[in-house]
C-alpha cells in the first residue's frame, strides 16, 4: 500500500487521467558530471494505460511529463529527497528538473510468468510440439518461445498447416501455471516459427542480432 503522503498525488492524477497509479516512487538518478536528477517513477496498473502515455512521451514537447511534475509540485511541495543509494542529506525536490517515468505492472508480471518455466517444462513443451527431427531449438527472451526448425520450406510448411495456433495452446498451457497475478490471456500469447537457415542467413547465427 501506498504510504498516506502520496494520496493527494494520487487523487489528483486519477481526477486526470481516469485512472490511479498502483505505485508511486520518488528518487534520483546520475544526471553525469557527479550531478543527480529527481526521479518520479509511476507505475500503472494495465499495459493499456501506459500505452496512453507513450506518444505524449516521445513528442519533443513533453506535454505529459510537465503536466504530471505540475501536479506533484502542487500536492506534494513538502515532499524530501532522502538521498537514496547516494546517502545525501534529505533535501526538497528541484521540481523542476524532475525526470518522470513510466511503467505498468501487468507487462512486468506477464514477462515474469514467462521467465517462471522451468528446463524441464520448456523440454516437455518441445517434444508436445510433435516435430520429430525437424525441430532444431526453441529460443526465448521476454516472452513465449520463438520455434526453430532446420530449413525455411519447413517453417513455411508448419505456419501454413496452422500449427503455431496449437503450439501458442500449448505454451499457454505452461506458462499460465506461473502466473500469479493473473494477468496473462491466451490471445497474448503467440508462439512464431521461424528456421535455423534464416537465423544464420540473416542474423549471422547470433541471438544478440536476433533478439534485439
């Protein structure tokens, strides 16, 4: 729970916005040149809502993120910096300079039902898929599994026989066990295939190239 000072922000960004951050943080960042910058960081319930800020946040005027240093410096002028990991003395905050940031919880906790399959769970799912021999790998980062047969006439062959439908079946299968919040639906999750021929074709055999 949010502790009580925070409540007028709170009020004031729901009254906004439509809807009330889940968690509210104030600390700083290196700004370089041993200089620190405020840091506001507002963590949103759903995915949707972030994603109501995003194009607000990437215009050069930065409407948003002034209006919402606005509003803490109106319910929160009292508000001290502790110092943080640089163990300054407490301080008021430059609302001025003060750097907001955006997430939401739902990606983080969808992400973390992912991360939660096991080897051994992820082995299970790969012989479920029933490719025999054609299956080279699966290969993951924040999400489902990427596929990986040998050739690309044999990922054009799976994709167009609807095989990834009932491989996105399966995953979900094994991931919604891991998820605690809640938050993960089965048309978020999709399960692509792809092939060892283009991974090495196109991303010279690298996942750095791959995932990036």
């Amino acid at each position: 729970m949010l502790p009580a000072y925070w409540a007028p922000f709170v009020s004031a960004f729901e009254a906004r916005f439509g809807f009330a951050p889940l968690w509210v943080d104030l600390d700083e960042v290196s700004a370089g040149r041993s200089r620190v910058r405020p840091r506001l960081t507002v963590v949103l319930e759903r995915t949707a809502q972030y994603e109501r800020f995003v194009p607000a946040l990437l215009t050069t005027n930065h409407s948003v993120e002034r209006a919402v240093r606005r509003m803490l410096h109106r319910t929160g002028s009292s508000l001290h910096l502790s110092g943080g990991p640089l163990r300054r003395r407490a301080r008021p905050v430059d609302f001025e300079g003060l750097f907001v940031v955006f997430c939401d919880f739902e990606r983080l906790a969808t992400e973390h039902a992912h991360a939660m399959v096991t080897r051994e769970e992820t082995g299970a799912f790969e012989e479920s898929l029933l490719l025999g021999d054609r299956l080279w790998c699966t290969a993951r980062l924040w999400g489902p599994p990427v596929v990986f047969v040998w050739t690309d006439a044999d990922a054009a062959r799976v994709r167009s026989g609807g095989e990834t439908e009932r491989f996105a079946e399966l995953w979900y299968a094994v991931a919604k066990a891991h998820d605690e919040f809640g938050y993960l639906t089965r048309e978020a999750v999709a399960v692509p295939v792809d092939s060892k021929e283009n991974f090495d074709a196109t991303y010279s055999s690298n996942w750095y190239y791959y995932f990036k």
